[in-house]
C-alpha cells in the first residue's frame, strides 16, 4: 500500500523536475505507473535518463515519462 500511495503522490509532482543519479523514479508514460522505484544511473540529453529497476534491468527512458519519488 505505501507504494501504492507514493507512487500516485509523485505524480502530482512536477514531472519535468531535475533528475540526478540516486533519485528514485517511477515510470508513467500514460499518465499511470507502469514500473516503481527505479534508481536513475545517469541523464544524457540525447539519450535521456538511465533507470536501474529493483528487479533488475535498466533502461533509457525520456525525462518526461518519468515521475521522482519524494
């Protein structure tokens, strides 16, 4: 449940906010989450920001797809 209500939370945050390796993001390119807590590695302007997701993986996802966790 606590991710649950995080998860809804960050998106009510400004989703073109700063990001910077260590926050944690969530991924809602819809308007609705559709991976949780993921760790950004690194932001690169052409490519975007490197996620690394607790489940393992990562992926370069577009800034604007991306909602930070407070």
């Amino acid at each position: 449940m606590k991710y649950i209500v995080s998860s809804l939370l960050s998106l009510l945050h400004s989703k073109n906010a700063h990001v910077q390796p260590g926050f944690r993001v969530n991924y809602a390119p819809f308007g609705h989450v559709e991976k949780f807590d993921g760790t950004v590695v690194a932001y690169d302007k052409s490519r975007g920001v490197l996620v690394a997701w607790p489940r393992g993986g990562a992926d370069w996802l577009p800034k604007r797809q991306l909602a930070v966790i407070q």
